[in-house]
C-alpha cells in the first residue's frame, strides 16, 4: 500500500535489530519520532529477530521534537528522513535544530 497523504518516508535504516527493517529499509507502515534526553528516537524500533511489518516503506507519522527545522505542528515536513543505530536506540539522523 503506497504512502499517498503527503507523508515523509524512511529513506533509509541501519538498525539491524529492528524487525520493521529489511534490507536496509522500513517497512513499519508509519513511525513515531520523539525526543528523549539524548536524542531523537524512532519510538517505533521493535528490537526483534522476528520479521515484521508490510510490503509498502515506512512514512513519519508524528514527530514530537518541536525543536526540529523539519516540524510542522508536530508533523515532519522533510522529504525523506534516515534512520540509523545508536547501541540500542533508533536515531533520526535527519534532525536539524531550527
């Protein structure tokens, strides 16, 4: 099922442990990005070996880092946005303070 309400997508995912992550992409459906104390998180990471999620990428559903240039009313405006690993937590690596 394609993405078709304007959403930006998960270009990319290196967090390996994730069970929406196939072959270096997200397949969650939607994700949620929040801050917490050190850093930007996709709080949708589901550290699993089971695989899991749909055929279709992955869009930003919500976005609660206000402070982020790409934050529209708590809605990512970015084109596209990169996840990536950091220990074991799921880090939007596309974040730019505003």
């Amino acid at each position: 099922m394609p993405v078709s309400i304007g959403l930006p997508i998960v270009s990319t995912c290196s967090v390996d442990t994730c069970g929406f992550n196939h072959d270096a992409n997200c397949h969650a459906g939607a994700i949620n990005v929040s801050a917490t104390a050190d850093g930007t998180h996709c709080v949708t990471a589901t550290h699993t070996d089971t695989p899991a999620g749909r055929e279709a990428l992955a869009a930003v559903g919500a976005c609660s880092r206000t402070d982020c240039k790409f934050n529209d009313a708590m809605v990512c405006n970015a084109t596209e946005i990169q996840v990536g690993a950091d220990f074991d937590t799921a880090h939007c690596l596309t974040f730019a303070t505003a």
